[in-house]
C-alpha cells in the first residue's frame, strides 16, 4: 500500500539537505500532523554527519532553540546529547550568551522599560551591581540585579546589533535552529532576521514551524518579507496524524498548504453540532453575546457526549479530549479557579514557570502520590534527586512520620500551610529557588510601607500561599492528564484518537461566527489580526483528531456561517440539535 505522507516527507527532506549543504537560511513549514519535529531531527543528524569535525574543531556548536524544557529534553534525548548540539529554551540560550557580558547589560538595563529605569533610581543608580537571572522576578538593589523572563530576551536583542556581539555569538553558534518558531518572542525572531540574516549571510538560521499554529500573544511575521531573498520557503505536505477524511477537510480550509495522509483507504468521522434550534432567551452583552445560557450549554455538552458515545466514542482521558474555550472556564470546572486567576501569564502555572507550581506539583506531589500507592523506591527518586541517604531503621520511620503529616496537611491546609512545615521538616527539603522566594517574603512581613514593585511581589505571594493546597492537587491532576478536559491552548503538539471541541463564546479574543463569515466572506479591514487569531487556535483545535473528531457550537451561527461549515465539512456532518 502506497504512503503519500511519507513522500511528501522524503521530498521535503530533501530540500532541508540542499539548503543545508548551500549554507543557506530557511523556513521549514510543517502544518499540524507532519512530523515538524522528526524533520527537525533528521536536519541536525545530517548536520552531526557533515560538520562534527569542523564545528568541534573550532568548539562551536549548532543551537537548537525551543519552546518548552519537553521539547528541550527530547531534542537532547534524539540527538544523544551530541557535543555540537545546544538544546535549549529561549531564554536559557540567550542568557548564555549574555550571562558574562556584564558592564553591556547594566548599560542597557535602564534602558529597557520606565520600570527599570525607575527600579535603577530608587536603588542609587547603575553601579557594580551583579546581574542575575534565576529567580524571574524583576528588581534592582545596590548589589544586585535580577531580570524577568522577557529582559533576557530584550538585552539580548538589543546586543545584536553591535558587531562585536554578533562576531562573540558567531563563534560560539555558526547555525542556529528555532524550533516552534511561530511561538518565538517577535521582538527576538525579528532581531535574528534583520540582524543575522538580512545584514550578515555567515549565519545559517532554521525556522521550524507553522504559522497556522501560532496561538500565543499576537502579531505577524511580515519581517519575513525584508528577507524573502534569504530565506528559502520548504512546505512539508503530509499528515501522519488524521485518517484522510479529516486531512480532506484540513486542504479545503488551508489551501495553500496540502496535505498527504498515511492511508488514502481510511475513513475518519466528523460530527458538526449547531445549536440554532433552540428558541430560548440566548446570553447578551459583551463577550457572551449569542451564547447559550451557561446551565443549557453544559446540557448541551451532556447530550453531544451521550451521542457519541451511543456511536462508539471511548471517553477514557488517554484517547479523547474535550476542547474547551478558555483556561479560566477550565480551571472553573477543574477546580483550581482561585490559583488561576492570581497569575496573569497562564505559562505560570500550566507551564510550571512559577516556582511554587514547579516544586510543589514536579516534587511534593510525586512524593505524596508514591508514598499513598507504596512506591517508596519512586518515591525517594524525587526527594532532592536522590542525594538523602536513608539506611537506618529510625530515619526511614521519621520519613514515614512526615509524609504522613505532609499529607494531612495536603488535604485541609492552604499552600502556605504545606511550605511552612516543609521549612520545618525538610522532608523534602524547598528548593533554592522557592527558598530564595520565602526568606525575601519573610523580610517584607516586618516593611510597614512598601515600594510598589515589593508590594506587588508580596501581595502575589501572599495570594498563593493562601490557596487551598487541593487546588493545587486539582491543577496536578489536570496537567497530568487525569481529565478528559483540555484547553485548546494547552493541546499544541498532541493528538488523541478522539476530538470534541467546544466553541462558544466568553472570551473577548474569540468570535466563531465572525470568523466563520470572514471565512466565507472576506475579512473586514482592521479585523486581519482577529481573523488570524481564530483561525489560528481554531486550526489547531480540529487538527488533534485522528480517526474522530466533533465540534459542539454553543454559538448561534449565520446563513453565511454555516455555509462555509458546509464547505469545510460536508453538509450531511451537521447537525443541528435541540433540548
């Protein structure tokens, strides 16, 4: 049997090669289900093959640059961790660069934002101070400085234009590879092609992506343009995801980039669900405006649920996902809805960026979940990554007695009742990060009045450590994937055999009706970035599924809408459903 997606995979690759060996710039788009990463992969083992000597030689290396620790992490694990290869975060790339520079970044701090200049003033000035990047909260004191996640991408940035800069980050990464481009901070993504590709050819840079796929904070990619003469263009036209009805319907919604599925003989199921039907008082005002009401929309969410079950769905967590609107409506029904609202980046806590997520969902909850199933061999694997030693009978009883306590305290305490006993027990012991955290909080208890950016700190602090802890463990329990519930945020990169998605309204950002007409219609003038938005998170939504996939609109839909539903999908896959 004939496998187009693999063709089209062996085309692509070929291309990636020819620019390779050319030294050339490119962008590689891989839409949803074609294997980006496999791709990516293949082009830094071709690399490993042809340039380890010379790269080694000059003790260069190739950054490859992603999104998230995941991806770092397998990036490192399919390359063997080869000595030319640098897999990194963003962010941790760009401060290993500019780590040592620092008299160049206490010059340009300053200057980054009324913030620091301000931070700069009230501590005295620029003096000698050492500039710091672990903690990811921004402050300045006579000895010290320590930057937010974005400054370390805003200084590097800033350096790229100054030659000696570039020459220091040339002799470090000849070629650097970005991974989920789409995703790049734009102020970086811009620095690089107007600064390394644009002004100076010695750079071979890769962008690996789709920009179909870009759902995190907002703009375009028009400084592409300034470079289309050094920039190759390599589409990758296979989807080894979806069954081919799904991957038909996916090629009449982006034209310009077919795909090819493994299996042209494979079905795959699709169910549109429309609530136009039903004749009752819709919501008004604002962002709700045409929705349902919230209690006949989870009512609507049970029946579609019952149907496609009754037609042989699985709602096991590990083969479907319901897709839902927004984060905060998840956390809402997830339980965690207090811990979500106090961060106002949802990296914080979906990505375990805060260090009170990370060491108490990364640590103490293995810990806990270990120890309640018996695991006790597993469970030390996670205290303090190995480096207690328990041997003597007394120890391991002392253990048993505070995880015992730790977990009482898990059930009716808030987070800040846990931490405050792990500072006692040391069993385990709070991380150097969190601990770093704690001792400055503790010194603001005693400041009767605080300067705004210390108050700001202490009032957020404040606000995790009184939480209750079982929002904690409801979050954990999310993030593992111990609910059929995701977020379409959230699901970027997965696939599940099953797919429903809930599209209504609620959230300003997102409109399906408007996007749907402008679909069919054209795009209002002014409306281009709001298009792009939708159809971006939309995309990525539909594009999870590989042998069904369903789509719940709690939304009144137009004649206009729907006729590009028909489309898109096939006027006997809709349904339209009444309560």
């Amino acid at each position: 049997m004939s496998n187009p997606a693999i063709q089209a995979s062996k085309e692509a690759l070929i291309k990636l090669y020819k620019v390779i060996d050319n030294n050339q710039s490119f962008r590689f788009e891989a839409g949803a289900g074609a294997g980006k990463t496999y791709s990516l992969i293949k082009a830094l083992h071709y690399l490993m093959q042809i340039k380890s000597l010379s790269l080694s030689k000059n003790n260069q290396q190739i950054a490859c640059i992603t999104y998230t620790n995941v991806a770092v992490k397998e990036i490192s694990s399919r390359t063997d961790n080869h000595p030319i290869i640098f897999a990194g975060t963003i962010h941790s790339f760009c401060w290993s660069i500019i780590k040592d520079l620092q008299k160049q970044m206490r010059i340009i701090i300053p200057t980054l934002s009324d913030n620091w200049k301000n931070r700069v003033e009230e501590s005295g000035g620029i003096k000698e101070q050492v500039v710091k990047y672990d903690l990811g909260y921004p402050s300045c004191s006579e000895k010290e400085i320590s930057l937010y996640h974005d400054d370390v991408i805003r200084i590097f940035s800033t350096l790229l234009a100054n030659a000696k800069f570039k020459a220091l980050l040339y002799s470090k990464y000849p070629m650097i590879f970005i991974d989920e481009y789409q995703d790049t901070n734009k102020l970086l993504a811009e620095s690089i092609v107007t600064k390394l590709i644009v002004n100076d050819s010695r750079f071979m840079v890769g962008f690996f992506g789709d920009h179909w796929q870009k759902i995190y904070g907002t703009g375009t990619f028009a400084f592409f343009d300034t470079a289309k003469d050094k920039i190759t263009e390599i589409s990758k036209n296979a989807n080894f995801r979806s069954d081919n009805n799904i991957v038909q319907s996916l090629n009449k919604i982006r034209t310009e980039l077919p795909q090819n599925p493994q299996d042209p003989d494979s079905l795959g199921e699709i169910n549109i669900f429309i609530t136009n039907s039903w004749r009752g008082n819709r919501r008004t005002g604002g962002h709700w405006q045409g929705d349902l009401p919230a209690d006949i929309a989870h009512n609507y969410l049970i029946d579609v649920r019952a149907r496609l079950e009754k037609s042989g769905w699985d709602f096991d967590p590990l083969k479907t996902k319901i897709l839902m609107l927004t984060n905060n409506v998840l956390a809402e029904e997830q339980g965690y809805r207090n811990l979500a609202s106090i961060f106002t980046n949802t990296d914080d806590y979906l990505k375990k960026n805060d260090n009170y997520i990370s060491f108490l969902i990364d640590v103490v909850e293995p810990i806990c979940e270990s120890f309640e199933n018996k695991k006790y061999g597993e469970m030390f694997k996670y205290i303090t990554a190995g480096t207690v030693s328990i041997n003597k009978h007394d120890d391991k009883k002392v253990w048993n007695n505070a995880i015992k306590r730790l977990i009482e305290i898990r059930k009716s305490g808030t987070i800040g009742d846990v931490i405050d006993y792990l500072k006692i027990t040391e069993k385990p012991k709070v991380s150097i990060n969190l601990e770093s955290i704690e001792i400055r909080y503790g010194q603001l208890k005693s400041v009767a009045e605080m300067e705004e950016e210390n108050k700001s700190f202490y009032d957020k602090i404040t606000q995790i450590r009184s939480t209750p802890y079982s929002e904690l463990i409801a979050l954990s329990k999310y993030l593992d994937d111990e609910t059929p519930f995701s977020t379409k945020h959230g699901v970027k990169g997965a696939e599940f055999e099953n797919v429903l998605v809930v599209l209504g309204r609620g959230w300003n950002n997102y409109n399906w009706n408007d996007f749907l007409e402008w679909s069919n219609s054209g795009v209002v003038k002014g409306r281009e970035e709001a298009y792009e938005r939708n159809r971006n998170l939309f995309y990525v939504s539909i594009t999870r599924s590989q042998k069904r996939l369903a789509l719940l609109f709690t939304q009144s839909l137009s004649t206009s809408a729907l006729t590009i539903l028909k489309t898109w999908f096939g006027e006997d896959n809709i349904k339209d459903i009444s309560l």
